[in-house]
C-alpha cells in the first residue's frame, strides 16, 4: 500500500505565523508542547530504499528534508546525489512551488505538472536557475484521469478540481494564454495514489465537493483533505477586510454547505484534515471544534503523520 508520510500540515505561513499574534499562536509559542508547531504541508511516498516523490515543494522544504532521514543523500551513492526521484504539483500555488528553488544546486530534477501549471513557472524568471546546466530539469507532463507510474509500485492519477490558477498569476500572459478547453481542470488538481490494492485521496485545497470527488473519495481507503479553515469567515477575526475562506478557493469545515457536511455520507475511507490554517480553532486539541469533528469521524494529521 502507498507509503505515504506528512512532513508538515500547516497551510501558508506555517504555525505559528511569523506576524501573528493572535490567541492560537501565541499559545503554540508560549506552550508548545500542548499547541504543537506546524510546519507548511509537505507530503512524500515511496518505499525505503527505492524512489521517493515529493507532492509539491513546500518553503520549509530544506528543513523538512534534514528531519527526514530516508530523503538524506547517500556517501555511498556519490558526493551529490538525492532519493527523490520527483516532484509532482498539485498547483502553481506559491505555497505549493516555492521549495523548488532551494534545490537549484545543479540537481537533476524531474517536475510533474499540468501543461497550465508548467507555463505559469517557466513564465517566471526565477525558474530559470533550475536550467543552468543541461538536463538540470526535466518535466513531465501529467493530465486529469490519465495515470502514471510513480515508482515501480505506485500508480498516480491527477483529479481535476475546480479551481483557478493562483492570484499572482491569474492577470499575467502566462494565466491569460491558452486558456483552451484541453487546459480546463488543470490549474487545480488533486492525486489518486494506489499501491498494493490501497488507495488514497489527497486534496490540499478544494474550492467544491462534486459529484465526481465524492465517488473517488468513497473508492479511497483514506483520504487528506482540504481542512484550511473552520469557517467561512475565519481570517477576519484577526485581520479585517480579509477574504472569505470560500472566495480564496477553500471549502470550510463547518456550517451548512461545509466539508464536514458536504463529507458525511462517506462511510469507507479515514477522512483526514491536511493543510491547516494558524487561525483554525481545531489547532488547540482541547478545542469544542475539535471534538465535534472527531464525533463527526475526522482526524486531524500532525506533522510525522503516516499511512502505510
């Protein structure tokens, strides 16, 4: 079965947030042990001693490799060398690319992608450190309900969500061009990954529950979604005039309409929340928040969280 690990669970800017003070991250410093920080969500499968694959490239990347012992690289390899055999994005989201480039370091990389979420990184310059030296970077090209192989053992295949590409890159040529309807539903994607006869669902960010989805999730043994915030209007509660969770492209987990309700039918699979925002009340385990989604049937993944 895939054997999938989290090196962190966090959502953008982590937990704490650097330049928040609010009541949940000032426990977590103040009190880490019973509030434990989280680093932003990177997930990696694969098995010890084959191929390991990175699903996106999160900016606590190099912290997260050096507390990973199985993606170190090996004396007996060579003086440069690496286990991860490649990457695969689920977006072009900042939060989800941005480790890419601390491994610029001459390393060959292989990149998994959509053809809309390559062309918005080759559109940005900083990109282009990753092709100093030739064969430095390869890609591959992935497309919704086509699976492809993921190590000798492992077979992926991309769900197309319903979302846009990232806000930075929504009113650039890069967002503008080509927007055909071969490229329809590759701007957000999520991953079917299966081994052994096990299979798993990770959706980090989800705009809407379809149809669709719902039949994945219920084929999946587990599934890792989408649990940025409780609700719709969480992020103004420390910073006014902020967006709603809905219009930046994430589903909440309560209320009507919300990813606990929208969820609840789905008998099968472990229902697991990734990609937890530092304002999500859910953060403190003594929450009411947090007890109403364990009796609702959802875990919440820490950061060493595994499936195997």
């Amino acid at each position: 079965m895939p054997n999938l690990k989290l090196l962190g669970t966090a959502a953008g800017g982590g937990f704490p947030q650097w330049n928040c003070a609010c009541t949940l991250c000032s426990r977590s410093r103040s009190n880490p042990l019973k509030i434990p920080a989280r680093r932003h969500l990177q997930a990696i499968f694969g098995d010890a001693g084959d191929s390991l694959f990175l699903i996106n490239a999160s900016p606590d990347l190099r912290f997260q490799i050096e507390s990973e012992p199985l993606l170190w690289p090996q004396p007996s390899v060579g003086s440069r060398n690496t286990p991860i055999a490649g990457i695969i994005l689920t977006s072009a989201d900042l939060d989800q690319v941005l480790g890419i480039l601390l491994l610029r370091e001459f390393q060959p990389l292989t990149l998994y992608a959509t053809a809309a979420v390559r062309r918005v990184l080759e559109a940005n310059t900083f990109f282009r450190m990753l092709e100093r030296v030739p064969n430095q970077l390869t890609w591959r090209e992935i497309v919704p309900g086509q699976p492809f192989a993921a190590g000798r053992e492992t077979v992926c295949t991309p769900i197309a969500l319903p979302g846009g590409l990232p806000f930075y890159a929504r009113h650039t040529q890069a967002g503008s061009d080509k927007l055909n309807d071969l490229e329809n539903g590759q701007a957000l994607i999520g991953l079917l990954i299966e081994s052994g006869g096990s299979r798993i669902a990770y959706t980090p960010s989800l705009p809407e529950v379809t149809e669709q989805l719902l039949a994945v999730y219920e084929s999946c043994d587990a599934i890792l979604v989408d649990g940025t915030f409780w609700s719709d209007a969480e992020l103004s509660r420390t910073h006014e005039g902020t967006p709603t969770a809905r219009s930046i492209g994430h589903l909440p987990m309560s209320g009507a309409g919300g990813m606990i309700e929208e969820l609840a039918s789905l008998k099968r699979p472990k229902k697991i929340f990734i990609h937890i925002n530092n304002t999500n009340p859910i953060l403190d385990p003594e929450s009411k928040e947090r007890r109403q989604l364990v009796d609702a049937g959802w875990q919440v993944a820490e950061d060493g969280w595994q499936w195997k």
